[in-house]
C-alpha cells in the first residue's frame, strides 16, 4: 500500500529562528534531498508546544513510511490464515 497523494519527500527537518521567548519553527526538506521543495511548515503562534509539533510535523515522512510497512505487514498476516 503506498499514498497516492503526492509530498515532499522525507526526510525533513526543523529549523528555529527569532527571539528565545517568541520562537518561529519552520520544516524543511533536508538539504540532502533532491529537487528543490520548498518549506513543508511553519509554526510562529509561540506557544510551549510549537517546537513540540514542529517535530511531530517533520516525522510524517518516517511516520507514513512506518504506516505502509505496517500495512504491508497485516496484509501479509491475513493472507497466511
């Protein structure tokens, strides 16, 4: 099972700008992956947990890639019984 819906592929990273207490988070495609994308996110509400979900959002790659194998998995187990 892969997704037909197409994203910047992984893996992305997650880059801090701007004062301590007012930090601004941005997602990008890491520099060794090719083509150019552009920033995936960015997260500048300032709130504790801004960092937090900006590395929630840069492991969707990993995290998709887990799913599928995942699903690939349950597929394969069903298919023995």
């Amino acid at each position: 099972m892969t997704s037909n819906t197409p994203h910047t592929p992984g893996p992305w990273i997650v880059e801090s700008y701007g004062h301590p207490h007012a930090p601004h988070f941005e997602v990008w495609p890491a520099p060794e992956t090719p083509g150019g994308f552009p920033r995936v996110a960015s997260i500048v509400d300032g709130a504790p947990w801004a960092e937090a979900n900006a590395r929630l959002i840069a492991a969707a790659p990993d995290l998709l890639a887990a799913l599928e194998n995942l699903a690939r998995l349950a597929n394969y187990a069903a298919a023995l019984r």
